[in-house]
C-alpha cells in the first residue's frame, strides 16, 4: 500500500510480508535531477545503496538507507527521447 500526497510517496508494509524490516520505513521522494543530487550526497559521502538505474515503470532512481535502516529512494520520470 502507498500513501501518497503530492511528490511524497509513503510505502507501507504490513508485517507478515517483512518481519525482518519491522520498525523500518522506506520513504520514496520524486526529486529534479535526479542525478545531480546522487552526485552531490555521494561527494558527502553518504553510503548508496543503489545507484541510479532506469526502472521499467518510467523513474530513475536511486536509493540509500539512513542511520537508523530506514530506506530513501530518490526519483525523477524519465524523459521520452525527442
């Protein structure tokens, strides 16, 4: 399930399907320039947990985890060719 409201996207897990990510959030955030931003929190550097990479469902994205497990995914729509 998702909450959503405007560019936040908040997933939500019920427990039976990830008990080992009890008390753990994964917050998913449509950005601009994606990339940049991957750039600027690596030249701080803050531990990515995956890279950019173009997803089949329109976003590129990338991911890290916050000190406390907690997952961010950063995301921007790819732009059609032309």
């Amino acid at each position: 399930m998702a909450v959503e409201r405007g560019a936040l996207v908040l997933n939500l897990r019920p427990e039976r399907r990830a008990p080992a990510a009890l008390g753990q959030a994964h917050l998913h955030v449509m950005v601009t320039e994606v990339d940049a931003l991957h750039a600027e929190l690596v030249g701080r550097g803050c531990p990515i947990e995956v890279p950019p990479t173009d997803f089949w469902y329109g976003l590129r994205e990338f991911s890290l985890r916050d000190p406390d497990g907690n997952r961010l995914t950063f995301a921007e729509e790819i732009r059609a060719a032309g």
